[in-house]
C-alpha cells in the first residue's frame, strides 16, 4: 500500500491515479458518507433567525457584532468549507496553500462589498447552485476527472478565483434579503467581511491539522479517493436542491 507521504506534490494538481476495488463494505460506507453530508449541505449557507432580527434592528455602528456573525457564517457555512476542503485537499506546502486561500479570499470579498452595497440583485438559489458546482468541481479536479474529460487541466487558480466570486455572492445574498439601517451600513459591512476572513481562517486551522494527521495514515491515499467523491456528491445535492427551489420555489 502506498503512504501518503509518498505522494508527490504538484500545487496545481497532485492526485495521483491507482486502480481501485470496491467492496460491498466500501460502498456502504460512502453511501452512507453521502447520507450524512447532504442534509449538512443543503442547508448551510443561512442566516440563523435570531441573527437576521438583529441586523435588521442594528442602527449605527456595530462593528464587532457585526464581524462576529461574519465569523460565525463562515464557520457554519459548511458548502464554503468543503469548498475549500477540496481546495486545499492535495496541497501540501504552507505557501501553496496561503496562494490558493487569498484568491478565494480575494473573490468573495469583492463580490460580497459590491452585492451588498450596490444593491445588485441575483437570484439567490442560482447563485447556491453554482456553489454546489464549485463543490463538484473541485471532487472531480481532485479525482483526475476534468483532465480526463477535457484532454487537459483547467487552471486551478483562476478556478479558485471565479468560484470565490460566487462564494461572495452567495453571502451577499443573504444579506440582501434583510432590511439593513443605512447608518452605518458601509463599515458595518466591512467589519462583517473580515468577521468572513477570521472565520475561514479558524475554519481552515482546524482543516489543516485534520488533514495533516490523516495524511500520515498508511490508509489516506486509498481514503482520499472516497473523500472526493462525497465532495462530488454533495455537491450535486446541493446544485439539485437549489434549481429545484429556484424552478418551484
């Protein structure tokens, strides 16, 4: 059996193909793996009731309660964080990692200052969607599938970064739908998107000493393989479920 160690590192894709037998015990597993996520997924990405009543009741400057529910969003928000568990999934320098971080980082924060303070409207189940898309994509880049499919690999990076933009609008979404007080509205939301920024950043320390444990497994390069294909999976789940609340409401 191959370590995971053993595993030779490439930033823009590291997976490396090995044939595979699958058990009846194996599928089991997996499927109830997906049993597991796709309630989680599905329902990420809301704002909690309580939440909503008081950034709609918020007048003036509230900055720290405001980046504490950007911080607690984030963390919550598990399609962003198996998002961004396939992103870092195969990446095994600190400086590969922190490149592919900020051009997430870099597009849903874009995209979540200029959704919220412009006042541009975007369907909130498609832009769901898409982040579901992420989420597939990323399972199959992981997988080799895309390079398969396409006869070439797609630019992880500027892959990263456009799904970021999604990610950022997917926020702003949920904030479009409250009634937030003018006074303020400007700093308050800055202070929501570094509440963002902090929340990842705890979210993906946990991540990284999760992975850093199981890659020194003997068992991570066969595990590695089912991994993805849950990202896959609950993705699909999410990008269903969405169109479906986007086409009957």
């Amino acid at each position: 059996m191959e370590k995971a160690q053993d595993v030779k590192h490439d930033a823009n894709h590291p997976y490396q193909q090995r044939p595979l037998h699958y058990p009846m015990l194996k599928r089991v597993l997996v499927a109830f793996g997906i049993a597991l996520l796709l309630p989680v997924v599905v329902f990420a990405h809301g704002v909690a009731d309580s939440d909503q009543l008081f950034l709609e009741q918020s007048v003036g400057l509230q900055l720290w309660p405001f980046g504490y529910l950007g911080a607690k969003h984030m963390v919550t928000g598990y399609d962003h964080i198996l998002f961004l568990t396939g992103v870092i999934f195969f990446l095994y320098r600190a400086r590969d990692v922190a490149l592919y971080v900020t051009l997430f980082s870099i597009g849903h924060s874009v995209t979540l200052l200029f959704g919220v303070l412009s006042g541009t409207h975007i369907d909130a189940y498609l832009i769901d969607a898409i982040i579901g898309l992420s989420v597939v994509y990323k399972g199959c880049d992981n997988l080799g599938l895309l390079k398969k499919w396409l006869g070439k690999q797609p630019n992880a990076k500027a892959a990263v970064l456009i799904f970021g933009l999604f990610h950022g609008l997917g926020l702003a979404t949920k904030l479009q739908g409250l009634t937030l007080s003018v006074d303020g509205l400007v700093p308050n939301i800055l202070a929501f998107n570094v509440g963002v920024e902090v929340g990842q950043l705890l979210a993906l320390s946990v991540i990284l000493i999760g992975m850093g444990f199981w890659r020194r497994t003997p068992a991570f390069a066969r595990q590695a393989e089912n991994a993805n294909r849950l990202l896959i999976f609950a993705g699909l789940g999410l990008f269903v479920y969405q169109l479906r609340g986007y086409f009957y409401g």
